[in-house]
C-alpha cells in the first residue's frame, strides 16, 4: 500500500512530518515537529479513504488512550481534523526505535532482552488488570534511551481478553526474534522466553502477571552480570534458597488468583535455571572419560551430584533390597504407600538383555523405567538425597551424558487451582518441565540420579 504522504517532509497543520516510522492497518505512523515550540512528537494518521466504521474505530481507540496511563508509554496529547486527515498526536519518546535499530544492524544482548520483556510485561499487565484491550507492540512502537524502554499507546478500544494476550505474547515473541543476536535465539534461555511466549509453559497459557512477579522476583538487577549464566552475585545466590521461593510464591498468592498463582509457581521451577548462578568447582570424578561426578557449592553448602544411576548401580540396589529383612525394607518406605513393596523398573529383563549385547559398556547406560518412589528408595539406600531440579540442572549444564532421559527430582510443587499437586521431571533436554501427579508411575525413558551434601560453606559474600 501506497504511504499517506509520498514526498517528506511535508506540512499538516501545525506539524512537519518527518519520517514513516510505520503501518498500521488503517493508519500510519509519522515522526514530527510541531511547528514554532519545536517539539518532537508522532503523528498517528488514518488514512483518508477509511469506512465511515473505520473512522469511528479510530476516534474511539483515542478517547481509550487519552483516557489511562500506563507504564513506559508516552502520553497522548490531543487529536486533530485538519481537512481530509485525522491524526492522534502523541509525545515522541525518547531514544530510538526498534525499527530503526534493526535497519542499523544494531542487536540486544542478553540483559537488554530480559529488561525488554519485563518493560512490555509491566505495560500489559497494567492493561489486563483495567480490562484495557491492547494491540500487540512492534518494532516501530518501542523506543530505547539509555537502556530503558518507552512505548507508543497499543490501546484500542474494546475489553481484554485471551486473543489480545495472545497475539501480545507472539507479537513480543516476534519483535525479540527481531531484535536479539543471533545466538541468543537458538542458543541461551531467552529462546526458551520465546517459546513460551508463542506456545505457553507446560501446555498452559502464560498470563502476563504472573510472567511479571516471576521477573520481579528472579531479575537480572541493573549492574551486574550481563549474562546470568556467569559468575556468583549475591543477589542470585539469594533466589537459590527454598526458602526465598517460597516466600515469592507465598507472597504472589495474596496478589494473584489462585490460577495466577499457579503459573507463577511453575514459571518460578523454569526460571531457577536461568538466574541462579552455579558455581563447579575443579575436582570432578570420571570412568572412562565419562564424567560421574559433579562438586558444586549451591545455596551456602557444597554437594556431590552424581551422574544418572546405571543400570549396574541399580541392579546391585536391587540384590541388596532383595537380602534385606522385612524390617529394613520398611525402614526405607518410611512415609511411603504401604503397596510399595517392589522395585524392578519397567522392562527390567529386556534392559539388562540389550546392555549385554552393548558389552562392558552396556551397564553403565542409566537405568530407565522407575517411578518416583523407586529413585527415592535408591536414595535412602545409597545414604543421599534424590537430586533436585537444580542440582540436575547444573550436572547437566557442565557435564552432558551421553544418554538423553527424562529425569524424577525431589521438587515438588504444592497444589494450586488447577493443578493438583505434583513432582517436576526434568526433560531429557531444554527447560520446560515436566508436571507428573503419580509417583507410582514407571515411565520407559524416565531415570533418576542421586545428590550429597558434603559440607555447609560460608555464604558468598553480596556484591
């Protein structure tokens, strides 16, 4: 479609247009000056051969924005009839736009990708909370300054409801995918963002509040580490501890309905691994130049977290469970349903058999096929603790397995409507967990490893 104005700059009323910045679907967006006081505005032009509905939409989406104030978009100062044309005039903010970022070859880091998200997470957020509908943001309507984001108005007129939120999310999704070095879309936790933004977390639909207490708890503060993934902060180290998570959530449910809360819950299990700053330490065990131990220092103590228990390993667990006297069993089914008397995995016979065919090296694959309770009487067993979503995370993140399996954890999650309670599993590979209701289930790719406790530590000291 042919621009409004084909030659710039050019007059309209008391405003030189200056520059396109952007479509919109019955309008476009000019940069401008306001003629005498020379202010820096944006112009919002309809086009002129609208329906008369058209033009009623448009004047209708001005009194909604006139009307509110949200967080980091500029304000709306007055709108105009000048002959054919009728234009909202807006305050220009500060910095430069995304588009014309973009068309520089400019690209965000890490921490600016994050800040981005949070910035458009606050605005709509505050639109769902006064029922506002708002469009989705493209990269014409953002503009930076300084590191800060600022906002043309996306309200238009109408209510908020679960198509709005979707296309805000992919439309987000959109502009990151913009935006952002290559390198963070395929290899870092903001291309784990984009797919939640786009397909939601756990096959739930993200809802902006909770996404926003999930970054207000677990942010990168401005100052330090540009990646999260790097050195120790003390302000990470902090969100490392149960109990500050806990406080978080129990904090979120006195601001959020119950299913909010939920979400947020969830959303806090798969950010742990994007803002908590794991510290390996250089002593590590190995077999054969695979790695079957990890030391780390996590939330104040050091722990030994150990590669996935093998079949060998667990086939000498199962000799010895099968020795023991009716009492020691019991002992290890402490808290246990009183029907958790056996612990042969799923296809156990048919594991062992295609580990001898692999030859020596066959039984030092994981063992697969165990519920819940299976890993956590091998736990009790082998005097250690089922290792928890964190500390499978960091085992995974400096020292990959040969073998992909879907992994059970001592993290469980409280019920919140509505979810049931559950255990999370860790997938075989990426971030976004898995919620299972049934301990008793035997899952064919599903293992499990073992974590200890060696020492407490001092904490770090805050930066």
């Amino acid at each position: 479609m042919n621009p409004i104005f084909t030659e710039l700059p050019t007059k309209l009323g008391l405003y030189v247009l200056e520059e396109l910045l952007g479509e919109r679907e019955n309008s476009e967006l000019y940069a401008a000056t306001q003629s005498y006081v020379d202010r820096a505005v944006v112009l919002e032009v309809l086009r002129p051969q609208s329906t008369p509905e058209q033009v009623m939409q448009f004047q209708e989406n001005i009194r909604q924005r006139a009307s509110v104030s949200l967080p980091h978009v500029c304000a709306v100062l007055e709108s105009v009839q000048t002959g054919a044309f009728s234009y909202l005039i807006q305050e220009r903010p500060n910095g430069i736009s995304l588009s014309a970022q973009i068309a520089q070859g400019k690209r965000f880091n890490y921490a600016q990708g994050f800040s981005l998200v949070q910035a458009v997470a606050e605005l709509y957020s505050s639109c769902q909370s006064m029922g506002l509908a708002a469009l989705p943001l493209d990269a014409s309507s953002i503009y930076m300054h300084h590191g800060e984001f600022s906002f043309l108005s996306p309200v238009v007129a109408g209510v908020a409801d679960a198509e709005h939120r979707d296309a805000q999310m992919i439309g987000l999704a959109y502009v990151l995918e913009q935006v952002l070095l290559p390198n963070l879309l395929t290899n870092s936790k903001l291309a784990v963002v984009i797919h939640w933004l786009k397909n939601g977390y756990g096959g739930t639909a993200l809802e902006w509040a909770p996404l926003l207490a999930a970054f207000d708890a677990l942010r990168v503060q401005k100052g330090e580490e540009q990646h999260p993934e790097g050195s120790l902060g003390g302000f990470l180290l902090r969100f490392a501890k149960k109990r500050y998570l806990k406080r978080i959530v129990r904090n979120a449910v006195q601001h959020y309905k119950l299913v909010g809360c939920a979400a947020l819950a969830v959303l806090l299990i798969g950010f742990t691994g994007f803002f908590v700053a794991w510290v390996p330490r250089e002593d590590s065990s190995s077999d054969g130049g695979n790695v079957t131990r990890v030391c780390c220092d996590y939330a104040g103590a050091q722990w030994s977290v150990y590669a996935p228990v093998s079949l060998e390993e667990y086939a000498r667990f199962l000799k010895a469970y099968g020795d023991m006297t009716k009492e020691q069993q019991e002992q290890l089914h402490e808290g246990m349903p009183p029907a958790i008397t056996s612990h042969q995995p799923l296809n156990w016979e048919e594991q062992l058999e295609a580990a001898n065919e692999e030859g020596e090296s066959g039984m030092s694959a994981p063992v697969r096929g165990v519920s819940y309770w299976d890993a956590l009487t091998y736990a009790r067993f082998a005097k250690a603790q089922l290792a928890s979503v964190e500390l499978v995370q960091t085992a995974r993140k400096h020292f990959r397995q040969k073998h992909g399996i879907e992994e059970w954890t001592s993290t469980r999650v409280d019920a919140f409507l509505p979810y049931s309670s559950h255990y999370v599993v860790c997938p075989p590979q990426g971030d976004n967990m898995i919620r299972d209701i049934n301990p008793e289930l035997r899952s064919a790719n599903r293992g499990f490893r073992v974590a200890q406790q060696t020492k407490e530590q001092n904490p770090i000291p805050e930066k």
